[in-house]
C-alpha cells in the first residue's frame, strides 16, 4: 500500500500543497542564476558577453558604437562617456572610457549595470575588461576614467538579424552601493579623529 493510499484527503492535500511549494520556491533560486545565463549566452534583454580574448578574424566592415551613461536615483556622481560614438573594425578589441566624479564629500561606492541596444546585438557584443566586474569607490572629490575593452563578434555579418544593425549603443547605469569595509573604517576613523571623539561636521 502506498502512503498516499494510507492518508486521507486532508492529509494527502496537505502534503502536496506543501510539496508544491517546495518546488516553486526551488525554481524560484535556481531561476536568477539561469536567467543570467541565458541572457549572457543569448544576448537576451540586451546582456553582452565576456570574453578573455578577442577573434582572430578582424573584418574589413565596420560598425557604429554608441556609449551612453546615467546614475540611479540616489547615486550623488557625475557619470558620462570620454566618447560618445566610436567607429570600430568588426572582430577587433576597441578600448573606451567613462568618466565618473565624486562631487560629496564623502567616500562613495557604486557598481554599474548594462546592455546593449538595440537587444539583438547583445550576443555579438563582448567585452574583455569593463570597470563593471568590479565595484568602484570613488573619495571625495576625486575624478576617474575608467575603461572597458570590447569586440563586436565577426558572425554579426552572417546573422539574419545581425546583419541588419549598423549601431550599437551600449549603456551603463551606476548606483549607490554599501562601501567595503576597508572604506567604512576609514571613514569613520576620519570621523571621529585621532583621539576616538567625534569631529563636529557641521
């Protein structure tokens, strides 16, 4: 006999609302991961790729890279592209940069997020190095250019809707995160002064 002969109907429904749940909220996890996966293989939603080097193919054709920049409500930097437009050789590695400034007087950290545009070309735009591996701490006052390396995939020229795009706009959008730790202490060591008391900031 099987436990599901030997529960009653409350019981039985019980178990598998319970058993239901466990599920969802199994794909629920697993779905963030994936996700990001598929949009990184696929270009899906504009997600680029990564790659440690570029193609050995370098094409005669170019395409137009456009840059674009902004800041998540909240985030107190300047944030603009060095460049707005690049023309660049399909299958070679192109460097550009960001500008960002901390006008607070304050350290602040950010992390950026991007895509491509328009969401088709996602999976033929791949970057090498990009400042937004990585969380970025700006101090007070302090000026950056950071860079990102990148390649259009030479199979753009060869793909039914590929083919077809001329300009790619890649955009970045910083906000505000929780300052590392080392930079908590620092700040708060500023704060409060040599001798521990607090320093009177206003």
């Amino acid at each position: 006999m099987s436990i599901w002969s030997r529960m009653s109907d409350p019981q039985k429904t019980a178990t598998q609302g319970v058993g239901v749940v466990l599920l969802m909220g199994s794909l629920a996890w697993a779905s963030v991961p994936f996700y990001d996966w598929f949009c990184r293989v696929t270009g899906f939603g504009g997600a680029t790729g990564v790659s440690e080097v570029a193609p050995d193919e370098v094409l005669d054709q170019t395409i137009t890279v456009r840059f674009d920049g902004g800041l998540a409500r909240g985030m107190p930097w300047e944030f603009e592209p060095v460049e707005r437009t690049m023309e660049v050789r399909i299958g070679a590695t192109n460097l550009a940069f960001y500008r960002a400034h901390n006008p607070t007087d304050r350290p602040v950290a950010g992390m950026a997020s991007y895509n491509v545009a328009p969401f088709q070309a996602g999976g033929f735009f791949s970057k090498i190095d990009c400042f937004c591996f990585e969380e970025q701490v700006l101090m007070p006052g302090e000026t950056v250019e950071m860079p990102v390396a990148f390649y259009v995939e030479p199979d753009i020229v060869d793909d039914r809707e590929g083919k077809y795009i001329h300009t790619i706009t890649l955009s970045y959008q910083f906000a505000e995160i929780d300052l590392p730790e080392a930079y908590q202490a620092q700040e708060q060591a500023a704060l409060t002064g040599p001798a521990g008391r607090a320093i009177d900031t206003q």
